[in-house]
C-alpha cells in the first residue's frame, strides 16, 4: 500500500482560545484530500472483494486552553460517533481509536464525527459572562468513503476503431452482442476475432460507488495477471470522451500490438486502479475465453459474409492454424484437414459445392466433418478457410481434366495447391502442375489430358471415324468463355482446316459419356458463393 500522511482539520464549534482547531487524521495509509474533510478507507482482494479491516483515526489537540487563576480545565475528553459509517468501536474516551470497517461501509459516503471536552469550568459569577459562549465540545464531522471500483463490461468491437472484427453466433449471421463481456451476465465463450499486427483497442465500464469520481482524480492501469495468459498484453489507457468516471463511462484502453502469427486463447486483464494517491489493493479484473487471431484481415466471401462461432472453432482449432505466420502453411494445413482421407476421386457422396447454383453448404460440412469430399469441396473450402486467414487464394476449374469433365484446385500467384496431388502443394505453376499430374496410370504412361474428337459436315454432322486428341495447356489457356463452346478449327495438324467437334469425354476403362467440357480455365468467384 502507498503511505500517506495528509491531514483533514476541522473548526471547533466552541473556541476556547480564538481560532483553535483540532484534527483528525489516520496513522496508517490513507488518503485524505487536502483540506477537503475526506478520508479514504480501502482494503480488499485481488477478486475485488471487501474484507474487514482495523483502521485507526487519532483525535490531535491543537488548542491548549489557558485556564486563569479563577478556573482550572480537566484533561480533555475525548468523544467518536462511527455509526452513520457503518463502523464499530469497542472502547471509548481514546485520543486514538480503532474501527472495524464492514461490507457496509464500501461503496458509500459517510460521517465520523470526533470531539474534544474540557466540562471542569467553575462557572463563577464574575467569570459567567467571558466563560458563556466558551463551553462545549470542539467537533470535527469528517466526510468519508470507501470506493469499490469493478469491471462492469468490456466492448471489444465498436465504433470507429472496431478493431475486433464481427462474428456471429451462428450461420444465420446473429451478431454476438456488445459489449461482449458483462460481469452479471456475461458469457466467457463469447467469440473475439482480431486480424495479427492490428493493435487492439477495448473499451471498459467500471462499476464505481460512489459515483461521481472524476477521471482527473482516478489512474488505470490494465496488466495481464500473475500466472495468466492473454492474446491482448498491456493496456494504456486512452483519453475518454467522458471524463466522469462512472458506471457510464465507456473508458478506452489500447493493447500492445498483436504479432503476425495465428493465435488461439483468451484475453484477460486486472486493473491496477488509484485514487487520489492511494492505490486500490483489489484488482478488479475480467476474462473471456475464446479469442482468435487469423493471420490478416478476412478477404473474399467473408467480406460480405461473417463469420460465425463455429466457422472460426474449425478453420483455427481443428485446422490446428495456431501459431503458423506464413500463407503456405495455412493452406497446406486447411488443404490436408478437409481433403485427407476423406477425398471422393470417382463419385459424390455429399455434395457440399453447387457451382451452378452459386451456394456451399458449409453447416452441413461442419456438423460432420468426416463425410466425403470432392475436388470442388475440397477447393472451395480451402479457399474459404485461407480467405478467412486473410489469404487471397483462388479456386481454379481446368476443363477437361484428367479425362474428367472438368478438375477444381486452388492457384495462389502462379503456384498451384490441390488436394489430390502431392505435387500440388504450391511447387509448381498451373503449366507444370496440368502436364506433370496429366499422367493416366491405367494409359501406361499416355497423358490423360484427352478428348475424343470427330469431323463434322458444314451442318455440324459427324462424319468419318472419332480419334483421341491430347489437349496441350497452351489450347486451353488461350480459350475465352465464347471460344470454348465453338467449333475446332485450329491446333489439330492432323485434321488443319476440317471442321472438328468434341463427341464424348473418356472418363475411365473406355466409358464415354456425352461431351459437356468445354476448353477453358476458369475463376469460380467464390466469393459470389452463397455459404449456407
């Protein structure tokens, strides 16, 4: 505790000699505000809780009447009233007494009352008239209080500087409300979602008795407690909009800046508090236990849609992202958590994507993680997961593929990330990745990226025998949306200058279906995704 040895001094209502004063101060530590008559008594827990506490206050005489040879004074008597501050006393006529402060007392502003009185005054006649308006006690009425000073709610997101980024409790979009901590009816789950290297900033009500304590009087300062861990560090506090400290005011702390890595834990922080030069022994504090950190500012899909609780629990703690600061590795993690062991190369057992229709059902996804997946599940969440890091991976579609109607992967720059082929994994560009996994094992080395073609008369009818054409990257990459569905007409040598027509895609063991690719490189927008 800080020492402190101001001194409260008050008028005696009966002056023995003019302008006599006596005082009333304590021995031990506490505050008293100038000449203002307030004595602080304080004393509590690191939980914010009162205990009793011995306090000692101490009458001083500072006038020493002068009695005449006609009188003589008694010693002084002394007197204390703590009951209108809920104090008690056991012993009386002390100069020096020792209260027990109760639960009562905090919170509140109160009286102690002490005096002084010399009653052996012989009244004599001829002295009656001097002696009438000299008898009585000398008083001092101290005003007292015993603040309590407790976190009442913490706003995380708000206003101007919203560095904590929205989430929602669930796929509905119900925005986790604010503040998003209360001390009554908080719930310490409560999901808090930072970008790394933001620099946070909280704002704080206390719960303050009495009320009216002015900011000017009061000095915060937030620290993370002995023996816990918290995302957000140490807290400054900022200059207020209101400068009342009450249980309104909305008192901002900035946070030490966040590093560039993915986090997962809790924010929790006490609060050092003094008033008027004595610092508060308890240590109001609060804690919430989910905070994440994604590596930066969510892009793609989910700048029009947020996040919600159950989204963030998947692509942080299940895709075990924690502690990683490199976009590689977030996507290698997240391609790995929803394509291993569970990857559907030849038919759908859940249909998670529907490209056509624009929409991703990624509740039905998160509500039973173990179903199968496909190359369109597998890219579009890759995708969703590295955008909610901050990350702008793509998802590409190659058509034809593989023999396939079409194959979808994820392109970060010119690298290449899919779920299907270790080469995939960011070594290689699109060209490299087409031509190097564009080997049909069951072809016994033959390149798959084929399709079977045939010539057409002028009315688009086929005509002489189907052959097989291995489609070059270059064929592909040069097509537009409008070129892709027309005629071949170049890039054959064999067939230069005939009408040629796609009439089936090989898919595998010689069975063909009717042909649906077309030759193209294509962006799915999954931001335009409609997520369910």
């Amino acid at each position: 505790m800080v020492a402190s040895c101001h001194v409260v001094t008050a008028e005696a209502s009966s002056e023995f000699v003019n302008g006599s004063t006596i005082k009333v101060m304590t021995a031990e530590n506490r505050a008293m505000d100038g000449n203002e008559e307030m004595v602080i008594f304080r004393k509590g827990t690191a939980e914010g809780k009162p205990e009793a506490e011995k306090v000692k206050l101490k009458i001083t005489n500072e006038f020493k009447p002068k009695p005449r040879d006609e009188y003589k004074l008694s010693g002084p008597i002394y007197k204390w009233d703590g009951k209108e501050g809920a104090l008690s006393y056991d012993e009386k006529g002390k100069e020096e007494m020792e209260f027990t402060t109760t639960e009562k007392s905090w919170g509140k502003e109160f009286k102690i009352k002490g005096s002084i009185e010399y009653k052996d005054i012989p009244l004599d006649p001829k002295n009656k008239e001097e002696l009438a308006n000299q008898e009585g006690p000398a008083k001092a009425d101290i005003k007292a209080v015993s603040p309590v000073v407790k976190v009442k709610s913490v706003t995380f997101r708000h206003g101007k500087e919203n560095s904590s980024l929205p989430v929602a409790e669930d796929a509905e979009g119900k925005l986790v409300p604010t503040p998003e901590y209360q001390a009554d009816a908080g719930d310490k789950e409560t999901a808090i979602l930072y970008a790394a290297e933001s620099t946070p900033v909280i704002q704080v009500c206390f719960d303050v008795k009495p009320a009216g304590l002015k900011m000017k009087d009061v000095e915060i300062k937030g620290e993370v407690g002995k023996g816990k861990e918290s995302i957000l560090k140490a807290l400054t506090m900022e200059e207020a909009d209101n400068q009342n400290f009450d249980a309104n005011s909305k008192i901002p702390f900035k946070a030490a800046k966040l590093d560039k890595k993915v986090a997962l834990g809790g924010v929790s922080h006490e609060f050092e508090i003094t008033y008027k030069d004595v610092q508060l022994i308890n240590k109001p504090d609060y804690s919430v236990e989910k905070a994440y950190v994604v590596l930066k500012k969510p892009v793609g899909s989910w700048t029009k849609k947020t996040p919600w609780k159950k989204v963030l629990q998947f692509f942080i703690e299940e895709c075990n992202t924690k502690g990683i600061d490199k976009d590689h590795d977030i996507i290698c993690k997240v391609k790995w958590k929803v394509g291993s062991n569970k990857y559907n190369e030849v038919g759908v057992v859940y249909v998670n994507v529907g490209y056509n229709k624009y929409d991703i059902n990624l509740s039905n996804f998160l509500e039973d993680t173990n179903q199968k997946t496909n190359c369109s599940d597998v890219a579009t969440l890759t995708g969703l997961c590295s955008n909610f890091h901050g990350i702008d991976l793509k998802v590409r579609k190659c058509m034809p593929f593989l023999n396939w109607e079409y194959h979808a992967y994820n392109k970060l720059g010119d690298k290449i990330y899919d779920a299907r082929f270790p080469p995939g994994d960011g070594t290689k560009n699109e060209e490299q990745f087409y031509n190097q996994v564009g080997i049909d094992e069951k072809s016994k080395g033959e390149k798959g990226h084929y399709v079977q073609l045939r010539e057409v008369d002028i009315n688009n009818n086929f005509i002489g025998e189907a052959f097989f054409w291995e489609v070059p990257f270059s064929y592909i990459k040069k097509q537009t949306p409008a070129s892709a569905m027309k005629v071949i007409k170049e890039d054959i040598p064999k067939y230069e200058g005939r009408r040629i027509r796609v009439v089936g895609t090989k898919i595998r063991d010689g069975v063909e279906v009717p042909a649906k690719a077309k030759f193209l490189l294509e962006d799915i927008k999954i931001e335009n995704l409609e997520i369910k």
